[in-house]
C-alpha cells in the first residue's frame, strides 16, 4: 500500500509540473525546513558537500546534458553566480545523468566556473524529489529550503535575482 501511495503522489506531482511548464508559468514556492544534506563528487575531483557552505546563501540547481531548457539556463546561471558570488552566494550545478561524461562534454561546450556535482546514482535527485529538468532551490544561510522552481524559461533568472538579493540580505 505505502508503495502505491509514493507511485500516486509522484504522478499527481508530475502531472502537475507538466501542466505548469506547458503554460509557462515558473513554480515557487517557499518551503520550510531544513535542506537535506549530500555529499557528491564535483568537476573539480573534490568530493563538496552541501553542509560546507552554511553561511552562504547556495541555489542547488539539478540539470542534464539532453535538456533543452537547461542548456539554456546555464551561461544565466553563471553570470548569476558571478555576480553574486562576492556576497555569499554559490551555485551547486548537479548532473542527474549516469554517465557523467556527458556532463562533463556538456561544460566544455557551455563552461561554467560554479561548482558542478555528479548524481550518477540519483540518490540527492531523489533525497529532493526531482520531478521535472531543470529544478532549481534556493537555500538560506541558515540551511533552509526557501524557494522552489520547476523548469526554465528565459525571464526566470528575474526572479532568481530577487530572490538571491532577498536572502542576501537576511
């Protein structure tokens, strides 16, 4: 019974984030509680771990090299860390595909200097139940889950801003 109960809930999700993104509305939300944390091998051959950057405020931001959209969204989000970075801001990039090798062909093509992380297991995906590509969160500097996007459309990073500006602030 607990095993169908999970199956509908991540459908009725699914269902609701295709419809979402097919009327090209962004979702935020802002969550409470504490974000789980992970540790994960980067592109720098460092293992990081999210715990480390309390402090700061950190957009964990899963992605894929077949996505369309995150392809997109990454030359934003680089230009977003750069500028944001100096005040206590970072940006993990975290790669759900098994083989990381398409990643890292992906980041020589649209290099970007935040840290990317490997889910080749799909383990943190899950610990953040990942139901759509991209899916963005921004956590405080307090190590809290405080806003919640699915999907991207160019526009998006507007919000990103006032929210990253928002948490700087606090």
């Amino acid at each position: 019974m607990h095993l169908m109960y999970r199956f509908l809930t991540t459908a009725i999700k699914a269902v609701g984030v295709s419809l979402m993104l097919a009327s090209g509305v962004t979702y935020a939300d802002i969550k409470e509680g504490a974000a789980p944390d992970f540790t994960l091998s980067s592109n720098s051959g460092h293992n990081l771990r999210l715990s480390e950057f309390r402090g700061e405020v950190v957009m964990i931001n899963f992605w894929a090299s077949w996505c369309g959209p995150c392809r997109q969204e990454m030359p934003v989000l680089d230009e977003l860390y750069s500028q944001y970075q100096p005040m206590g801001f970072t940006i993990l990039g975290v790669n759900v595909e098994e083989d990381s090798s398409k990643a890292k062909a992906l980041l020589d093509e649209i290099p970007v200097t935040f840290p990317v992380l490997f889910d080749t297991q799909s383990k943190v995906s899950k610990l953040y139940d990942v139901v759509a590509m991209p899916s963005t969160i921004l956590v405080d500097r307090d190590g809290n889950i405080r806003y919640l996007h699915h999907g991207y459309k160019p526009g998006y990073e507007q919000a990103y801003q006032e929210q990253v500006r928002t948490l700087i602030r606090e």
